[in-house]
C-alpha cells in the first residue's frame, strides 16, 4: 500500500522550470510541505519522491494528518496494523 500510495501522489506532482536559475521545481499539490528543485527534471523527480518519503515517514511518526491519495487512507491503514 505505501509504494502504491508514494507512485499515486508523483503522478499529481506538478513541474515547472525556473529558468533564471536554470533549474526545475517539483511539488505535489496537497501535499504541504512536499516539494523539491533540481538542475534536471529526472533528478527533482528522484527528489521529490525521496521527500515525499522523508514526509510520510515524518507525519506517520508524529502521528499527523496525512490526506487520502487514490482512495488510500495511510492512516486507518496504521492504525489497524498497530492493534
């Protein structure tokens, strides 16, 4: 369920260059917080997964709202694995 999760929010990520700098952002949208910029689209894209990664991780410890993702609750899904 968390890979499935993590590979339907990168399809909602949006990307744009910044072309002063040169370099690519990445975000997901409703996904506060999520976000990278690299000098190539290939390396935000690695980026922003690992940070979607890092926030997961994050927000699942911390015991934080994470929002519903392609019908997937990560957490009800915690919850019933911790009982």
């Amino acid at each position: 369920m968390l890979a499935t999760f993590i590979d339907k929010a990168m399809e909602r990520a949006v990307y744009e260059i910044i072309e002063d700098e040169g370099t690519y952002w990445g975000e997901i949208p409703d996904l506060q917080g999520v976000w990278a910029r690299h000098a190539t689209l290939e390396g935000c894209r690695r980026e922003l997964r690992e940070a979607l990664s890092d926030w997961l991780a994050l927000r699942l410890h911390l015991n934080l709202p994470i929002p519903v993702v392609a019908d997937i609750d990560l957490k009800a899904i915690a919850q019933r694995v911790s009982l």
